[in-house]
C-alpha cells in the first residue's frame, strides 16, 4: 500500500490518500490550519460547517449539497438569498441551529447532524473546538483572509471528500486569472491607480480595514487599484464620514453582507456625496453570487475580473458574463440565464453607474 500527498501552499497542510493498486482506499488523513492531524475511515459524507464561508465551498468542491450536513445560520442566508437557493432549493433544508452567531458549537443540534466531519475556525481557543471533539465528532480547524489559506482549506474539504482533484482545478483557475490580470496591470501607471474604500460596514457605522493581511487589499491591488484606508492599524476599525471625505476615494466597494445597504448611502450622505467616487458615480455594491464576492470565496477569481474591468476598463476587457457562465457550469453544473447574471451583479440597482453598462448583456 502507498500513499499519496497532496502539499498545500506553504503550510504542511497536506492530505494523504492511500492506495491498494489502482483502487482509491482509505484512510484520508489532512493536516489542518493548527497542524492537527484529522483522520477518516472513509470520503466523508456529511460535513458540518461552523464558519460561514465553508458552507458554499463545500458545496462548490463537491458539485452538490448533498455532503452538506448543517452550516452556519448566516451561511444559510446567503445561499437563500443568492443564486445558489436557486440552484439548490434543497439547501433550505439543511439545519442551521449548530452554532451560535458567537460560532460556540450548539453541540446537541450540531451531533444531530450525525457528521463525519466538524469544520471550525483555527485559532480562538479550545471554547470552539473542545465541545466539537469532547462529542466524539471529528474537527477540521481552518484559518481565513487570504488567498494561500483559501486555496488551502478547499483543498482540504475537497480531499476530505474524496474530490481532490476539484480544488485542484479551483487552484489552478485562480493562478491563471491571477497571474494574468497582474500581468496587464503592469502597464498601469502609479498615478493611474484609483484609491479604492471597501466598506465592511456602512449602515449603522462604517468600518474598514488596513492593508496588511486585508484580501480586499489584495484584490484591489492586483486590479491595478490603491487601497485608500492602507494605513488603518487592523480589520473592521470604525471610522467617521470626514475620514473618508479626508481619503477622497475615487471608489467606493460597498460590502454585501448588508441586506439593506445600497448605493443611496452615499450618494445621498451630505459629506460622502462629495467624494470623487460618489461625483464620478463610482460607487459599486459587491455582487452576490454563489457567495458574497467580497471576502475570499470559491468565485473569487470572478471578483478580480469585475473589479478589473471597473477600475481599468481601456486596459482590461473580460467578457465577464461569459466567464461566469463557464465558472458556473463548472463549479456548479449550473447554466446561468441572463436574468441570474444581471441578479447577481445587481443591474437593476447599479446599472447606471460609472462603466458599468459593460455587464449588460449585448
């Protein structure tokens, strides 16, 4: 008997299959974020996930929600409300009483789930973990915020779930968008960069987050952008409208996690409405997809592409809705209509903003 590994990024997180001849066997052990060895008999069959972006990776990197046994009750919110709901109705069945919104494990409903396999943050403290494992349940801790992590932690459920080969094809979908769009944004010019303010929250306070470990950082950058709030020390700082008339963004990124936030917020604030971005109309809300496209995801590399497209649009032209029909099929064995993709990049709420006309279908 042999076996196989499967090296993720630069952390020993690492998924070793072993093989009897040609036949796929098991067991499957993965090396996790806080470098426990997690062993299974078997392909899990039912995994629960505590984190709220898990729930649609794991259905991403199984095709299906089958394997899906319980998830976070904002998880569930998001697929409801965007196109995987539609695409998978069933998944207003799965149980989302498992965790607190605190994400301390509601241990009885979470065993009710009778999962092979427990997903929870790395990290916080044994709170999060101890009743998970104390239950005799498997846990799988992963960390999230950036690119080399969420590469890692999809290939981990996917290995988990005997589909290895799934998070490859993700990986190597990301590297390719990534290295290309890097590669056009060589000829754009420093002074040609637009500051670009992503707000995590903007309804009842505003907040925003520095440059280091920041994935919206990370994207804007790579889409030939300059973060304005890069000096901010941490994530989620709360900040004041004369901050932001202070950094005169030339965009504003308006987050998606909430419902009621739109692009009134600005336009119609007496201090923010005299921004660059909101003179020049350039104020987008982050689409949702088959997840927010804000944070790292499984249609990340769609978010690269339309931030792209936005913010140097005579240097960058993806034919965005044909790149996300093809993710779909592939990601989802979804065909997206032309009403889904309008839906998702919110058409009917931002159309008129500044180069955004070039998302409508032709």
């Amino acid at each position: 008997m042999s076996c196989l590994k499967f090296p993720l990024g630069g952390v020993v997180a690492l998924a070793s299959v072993c093989l009897s001849g040609s036949v796929l066997a098991e067991p499957i052990s993965i090396i996790d974020h806080e470098n426990r060895t997690i062993t299974l008999d078997k392909p899990a069959e039912r995994i629960a996930s505590i984190p709220i972006p898990m729930a649609s990776t794991i259905i991403a990197m199984d095709g299906g929600t089958s394997k899906l046994a319980g998830m976070n009750p904002t998880a569930k919110s998001a697929i409801m409300q965007g196109i995987l709901g539609k695409i998978f109705p069933e998944a207003q069945n799965i149980p989302s009483d498992i965790t607190a919104p605190n994400f301390i494990p509601n241990v009885e409903e979470l065993a009710a789930t009778n999962p092979d396999l427990v997903v929870q943050w790395a990290g916080r403290g044994a709170d999060y973990v101890d009743p998970i494992t104390n239950a005799g349940l498997n846990a799988l801790l992963i960390s999230y915020g950036t690119e080399e992590k969420t590469r890692q932690y999809q290939s981990m459920v996917a290995t988990a779930m005997g589909k290895p080969e799934r998070a490859e094809a993700n990986t190597r979908w990301r590297e390719e968008v990534a290295a290309e769009i890097a590669d056009r944004a060589k000829e754009i010019t420093e002074t040609d960069k637009p500051r670009v303010l992503y707000l995590l929250r903007a309804l009842e306070s505003m907040k925003a987050s520095g440059a280091k470990g920041n994935y919206n950082t990370f994207y804007i950058e790579l889409a030939g952008g300059l973060s304005a709030s890069a000096d901010l020390e941490g994530n989620g700082v709360t900040i004041s409208p004369e901050q932001i008339a202070e950094w005169n963004p030339d965009v504003i990124l308006l987050n998606s996690f909430e419902a009621d936030l739109d692009l009134e917020r600005i336009h119609d604030d007496p201090i923010l409405s005299l921004t660059n971005a909101a003179q020049d109309g350039r104020v987008y809300k982050m689409p949702l997809g088959g997840y927010r496209w804000d944070p790292p995801n499984q249609e990340s590399p769609l978010t690269w592409m339309w931030l792209a497209n936005l913010l140097h649009p005579q240097v960058f032209q993806y034919d965005l809705r044909a790149e996300m029909k093809d993710a779909y099929q592939k990601l989802y064995g979804y065909d997206l209509t032309e009403q889904d993709i309008d839906d998702i990049l919110r058409l009917n709420t931002q159309g008129e903003a500044a180069n955004y006309a070039q998302f409508r279908a032709q």
